[in-house]
C-alpha cells in the first residue's frame, strides 16, 4: 500500500467510493479505448471530487468477449489499458493524492481462451481438466441437466471432441471453474497475493455468490407466479447452479488471506441475490466473510420514499452485528441512476446523490453519477453488449450505461482525440466535467460539497440511521445530531426541525435553502433534499 496511505484498517466504512469503467473513463494514446495513463491524467478530478477509493472495471488480459469480464490471465494487463507497470504507477499516484484502488476479481469464470482451459479441454486425462465443471450428455445427447445461463439459453455447451458438456452460467467462452477443486483455490489464494502485495487495496468480486455449483448437479426447481421477474423470465429458480452455502467457505478463505495484510484488504462482493435476508449471510459474523456486498434490492427498487426507505430498514436490521452496508445506484450493468430512477429530471438526480452519500454506510458512485450522466439511446446495428444483441429489442443490454465519459465540450468531449471513433459512442447528454466544474450551482459541485460534508461529520460517517415513518413521499432520518430530509414528491413541504439548539440548513439539494433555519422549520420545494445541523 502506498506509504502516503494511513493503515486505519476501516478506512472504508468512512469512504466514498468510486466505480471506474477504465474502457469508457479516459484514453490516453487515441486509439478510441480508455486505458490506464488516461485514468492518470484524470485523477486529479477524482481528488478534487473527494473519493477515497476506486474499483476498477476488469484490467486483465481479456478477448472481450464479455469486455472484460472473461479473463485470459490473471496475472497482467490487458495491452489496450497498458502494462503492469502502468498500474503500479495508477496505484502510487493514486495513493499520492489520498485514493486507494480496488480490482475487479473474476473468479466465477475465466475466458475460454484461459490457458486452464485450453489445458482441460485438451483431454479428459489433462490435469487442470476437473479444474472446469464437466459432465456427460443425459441418455438422448441432451444437456446434463436443465440449468439456463444468465445471458440466455442453455447454461451447457458440448464439447465434441471429449463428447463432454461443459458449464457457464454466462457466455460459451466464460467457462464455469470448478470450485469444489484444490488446485483453483490454490490458484486464487497465489492471484489474491499477487496484487496485495503490489499495494492493491482490495477486490470487488464478480458474482461471489455463484462459485461454487450444487455437486450432484441437480435440476433447478421451476420459477412460481411469486418469485421475481427476471427468474419467472428464465423459467427456474437458480437453487443450484449457484447461491450454494459452501460459497461462504471461499469467501472465509479469503477474509483470512485479507486479514493478514496491513491494513487488511477489502472484500467487496458482487451480491446479486434476491433478497436482503440472503445478502445478510455473505456478511458472515459480520468480521469473517465480505467486508461490503452490493444491495440489488435498493439497485433495482422504484425511486420512492416507501419502497427505498423500506429496503434500507430491512437491511440495518438483517445486517449481522458490526456489517456495513453499501448504497448504489447505478454501475456497468443496469442503467445509469439518472435515467433509470430520476427520468433525466436534474431534481430528482439532486436528491437521489445526496441519499446515497447520507445514508448509513459506504456509497459507491459509477463514473458519471457525478455529473448526473443518462443513459444512451442505442440502435441494434451499434450495440457491443453481447447481451444486448441477443435481447434486442426487449432489452438493449449494457451499452446504454457504459458510455464514454464527457469531460469538456470539445471533440469526443475530451474523452479520446479529434477524429477518433471512441469504442462506444458518446453518450451526446447536454452535461460534461469542466462546464459543471465551473458552475458552483452544478450537479458536480453538489456532490462535491457533499462528499466534503460527510467527511467532517461524525453524524454522517457512524452515526445510527433512525427514520421517521415515511410520510406521502417524505423520507426523513436521523444521524446522531443530524437530520436529512428527502422530499421524493412533487408537493412542496414543509418540516420542522426544533429551534434549540439552533439549527443550519448545511446542504440542500438545490442550493437554494442552504443557511440558518428560522422559526424551526425548513420548506423543502418538489424533489428537493435537506440535511440540517445543529449550528456550532
Ligand atoms: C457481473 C458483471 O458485472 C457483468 O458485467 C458480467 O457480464 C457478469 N458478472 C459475468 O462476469
């Protein structure tokens, strides 16, 4: 870990983290692909946001064919982003300027073009071949069993050579390991070691909860009317081919490994699981399994008072003792929070930012939250997303997020060179970084001033969260001596305060009620959010 960087080992319950899609953040060389030399030239914004931390979208070695995704080695990093020295230079810069960085672990799958599985596909006899999930046809040539893939279609592919099938709950090339065997926990615990020890400050996990599959292979069960639309959708409710109990024997496995080093590294998980009494247990004891999971339900829940403010009681009190939660609302998989929640209306982008930086526990903000970027409206013949091209036009896949990023209003809005086709199209929304920075009424200045709040209240960094019964769309909390109040309406309300000790109006989401309050109230416009102080 860089010197610069103090060994508090819970620097991160106190962070805001960032989330960068290094293909869509900045390109340095002007081949059209963001890389890590052009993250260099921009962390400086990162500094000047406040974040103290970044995970960084997959940089190994990759064909693509899932951007990233399906790794190729897990020891280097993929030439269009750089080499490893350029990585070891991102992290002592980083660390320079007070940010520590986070990789993207993908240990649910490698690519098909993974030496391992060159090896194991080579022969039934290779030795790395039971390092894949393999097994043989049921009597009439079908598949082992009926799991499907989360990108569609059968989760088996035959190999005609070994007349075998194998598995991947993603594409054909994202072959399923083996977590049942030795030799691949043995070769995670050498890949986690790896990059802590070049000062890697720790690791989002891709799809922790699907590691390890059901060891007889069993059916999964058909999806119910009650059962959420995207498993009605597949048809079945993924019981085995994932969401397996022993998975929190490797999650154990790496917290020791984590908690060997100092400061400890982080283990921030990929949870995507349906519901929050399920997430709670990738806490573990609340010491010994992931540091943080992400929290779908919150991701994919409605922007309203009711539903959101629900989800987060329910989370405080599932939460096993001393666990952290983590608030988000957009990454490289679901559609930006500006659109999806906040239908590109600046209010509610407003209120949706300062919910995530007040709530109780870690925020983690996706490149472009901060300037409230939307999504991209794609047409079939554009679309990369190997995802989106099997769904259109039910479902337009990842692209509509993973944009590049618009720093000023020049050519390719400073993201890539003039003349130079960026890999995806830009995302053409009437915002980038330099207008907003100059602009002390922007978005990105809310969100900076934001940041700059919480880091100097202890309320806003470990105080309890304890709500007030939500009221026709207002959302009103307390941190210790602090008051943050969301007002997810179109009314104007009114809400009082208490005069004594005096009150301060020290953020407002509009900027416009900011400054001491009289007579105990404070009238809150439509979508507009408060958080109010006792005045020192
Ligand atoms: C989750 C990642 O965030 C997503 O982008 C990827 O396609 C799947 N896992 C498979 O690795």
């Amino acid at each position: 870990m860089p010197a610069s960087l103090p060994d508090n080992p819970d620097w991160w319950r106190s962070a805001v983290l960032y989330q960068v899609y290094v293909r869509s953040f900045a390109d340095s060389d002007g081949d059209g692909i963001g890389d890590l030399r052009g993250l260099l030239g921009r962390l400086d914004h990162l500094a000047w946001l406040g974040v103290d931390a970044l995970w960084l979208s997959p940089v190994m070695p990759s064909p693509n064919a899932d951007w990233g995704y399906d790794v190729a080695d897990y020891f280097a990093v993929l030439d269009e982003y750089g080499t490893l020295d350029d990585l070891d230079e991102v992290i002592a810069s980083a660390g320079r300027v007070g940010i520590r960085v986070l990789l993207d672990l993908v240990p649910n799958h490698t690519s098909d073009r993974h030496a391992w599985f060159v090896e194991a596909r080579s022969s039934v006899e290779a030795d790395r071949r039971h390092w894949y999930v393999w097994a043989d046809p049921g009597s009439d040539g079908s598949a082992p069993n009926n799991w499907v893939g989360s990108f569609g279609g059968p989760a088996w592919t035959l190999d005609p050579a070994s007349g075998q099938y194998f598995l991947h709950n993603f594409l054909p090339e994202q072959p399923d390991l083996n977590w049942w065997h030795d030799g691949v926990r043995g070769a995670f615990d050498d890949i986690l070691r790896f990059w802590w020890d070049r000062g890697v400050a720790g690791f989002r996990i891709d799809v922790c909860n699907m590691m390890i599959k059901d060891a007889e292979l069993r059916d999964n069960p058909p999806a119910t009317e009650d059962d959420p639309f995207i498993m009605q959708m597949f048809g079945q409710r993924p019981v085995y081919n994932g969401n397996r109990p022993e998975a929190h024997d490797i999650l154990r496995r790496w917290r020791t490994i984590a908690d060997g080093y100092t400061p400890p590294r982080v283990l921030l998980g990929e949870t995507n699981v349906d519901t929050l009494e399920n997430l709670a247990t990738y806490y573990g004891s609340g010491a010994d399994e992931l540091h943080m999971g992400f929290n779908f339900p919150f991701i994919e829940a409605p922007f309203d008072a009711a539903a959101l403010s629900e989800i987060v009681a329910r989370t405080e009190a599932l939460l096993p003792p001393g666990a952290w939660p983590v608030w988000t609302g957009s990454n490289h998989d679901v559609s930006r929070l500006a659109t999806r929640w906040c239908e590109g209306d600046p209010r509610k982008v407003r209120l949706a930012l300062l919910m995530l930086l007040t709530l109780r526990g870690t925020p983690v903000l996706y490149q472009g939250d901060e300037i409230g970027l939307t999504d991209r409206a794609f047409d079939k013949d554009e679309l990369l997303d190997p995802v989106g091209v099997r769904f259109w036009p039910h479902y337009p896949g990842r692209d509509p997020e993973r944009t590049p990023m618009p720093w000023d209003d020049g050519p390719n809005a400073g993201f890539t060179a003039a003349g130079v086709t960026p890999w995806l199209p830009m995302a053409d929304a009437p915002m980038n970084v330099a207008d907003q920075r100059a602009d002390p009424d922007s978005v990105l200045h809310l969100v900076r001033d934001a940041i700059a709040l919480r880091r100097r209240s202890p309320d806003l960094l470990g105080g309890e969260y304890t709500p007030d019964p939500v009221d026709d769309g207002l959302w009103v909390w307390r941190r210790g001596g602090t008051l943050v109040a969301l007002n997810l309406s179109a009314q104007p309300r009114e809400i009082g305060v208490g005069g004594t000790p005096p009150k301060t109006v020290a953020l407002s989401s509009h900027r416009v009620s900011e400054g001491p309050v009289v007579e105990g109230t404070v009238d809150l416009d439509a979508w507009e959010g408060v958080v109010v102080t006792s005045r020192a």
